[in-house]
C-alpha cells in the first residue's frame, strides 16, 4: 500500500463525542458514551482536490456548512481557506490571502494586512448568522498577529466581510469547539 504524506490527504472521522462535551447538555444524536470512539469515514484528497489542480499545503483546521453541504478547510501555508464537497472532495470555492488581508476592521479603521492574515489555523460556523470565522494566530513568527475573520454570505457564497483583532496570546486551535 502506497504511503502518503500528512498534507496530502484529510481524514474524515465520526466522533462519539458523548463523554467529551462537558459544558452543557448532550445531544439527543450523540450516543452517551464513556468511551468514544473514532471510525474512519473516508478521505479527501486535497493534493490536489478531485477535479482541480489545486492543492492544500497544510490542512490545519475545518467546519462543516450543512446549509450547503461544504467542509471548510484551512491552509495556513497556502494562505487560503477552501469550500469542498465533503462527499466527492470536488473544490467549490477557494478564498485566498488577499482577500483576508482586505477586509476591513470591524467598527472602522484600516485592513487587516499581511501579518494579520498569514496563519490562518481554523475555522467555525455559526449556522444562527450563517456566518463563517476565520482565526489566525502567532503560532510561528511574533510579527504574526492574532485575529478572527468574519465571513458572510453575499451573492450566494462566502465573501471575507470584516476582521477583529484578538489578544495576544489568543489560543485559536480548535476554534469551532
């Protein structure tokens, strides 16, 4: 069997996350398990994504739009966040660098500019406001500064709207916990 490379490949996984979610009460869906469990669901290529010739660099974080059947995933080497079929791996969309470093700080003031946008780690939805955060961070240089993204939908898809510094120090891994 052919070995492949950590990036190359996003492994889909079902969580019983029964026992791990401790702040509030479980859902009904969730069996109510001591003991959870992962089971392989299937992969999705992303060097590159069936049908394209794109490829992810390093798949750092994903949230999944059921409104739109898309799993969002986040490169923070290739800069850009991609929209992808979660059964297929077909891209749909990808948002790239320049699009982050554009958007405009919420409340008024400048862009946020390139150190602001060069880590891009993970991702969340909120289906209440159907709106989809992008977080970058300081994870590898201290001119890296740490911010969420604020995507809405405009035309149909995903547009970057607006960006909101975060703390320094701010921990954005697993951000959509």
């Amino acid at each position: 069997m052919r070995q492949r490379s950590s990036t190359a490949v996003l492994l889909i996984a079902l969580v019983s996350a029964a026992a791990i979610l401790t702040a509030g009460p479980v859902s009904a869906s969730l069996p109510n398990t001591s003991n959870p469990t992962l089971v392989l669901e299937r992969t999705i290529e992303t060097r590159p994504f069936a049908g394209s010739s794109v490829s992810a660099r390093d798949n750092e974080g994903s949230a999944y739009v059921a409104r739109d059947n898309s799993l969002w995933l986040a490169d923070d080497n290739g800069r850009s966040i991609y929209e992808v079929n979660p059964s297929t791996g077909a891209l749909k969309q990808v948002i790239r660098r320049g699009a982050f470093e554009a958007a405009p700080k919420l409340g008024g003031g400048g862009t946020a500019g390139v150190d602001r946008a060069r880590d891009l780690e993970s991702l969340a939805y909120d289906a209440a406001t159907d709106s989809l955060y992008a977080f970058s961070g300081s994870c590898c240089s201290g001119s890296v500064m740490p911010t969420a993204f604020r995507l809405r939908r405009i035309g149909g898809s995903f547009k970057v709207e607006s960006f909101q510094p975060l703390p320094g120090g701010t921990n954005f891994t697993a951000a959509a916990w």
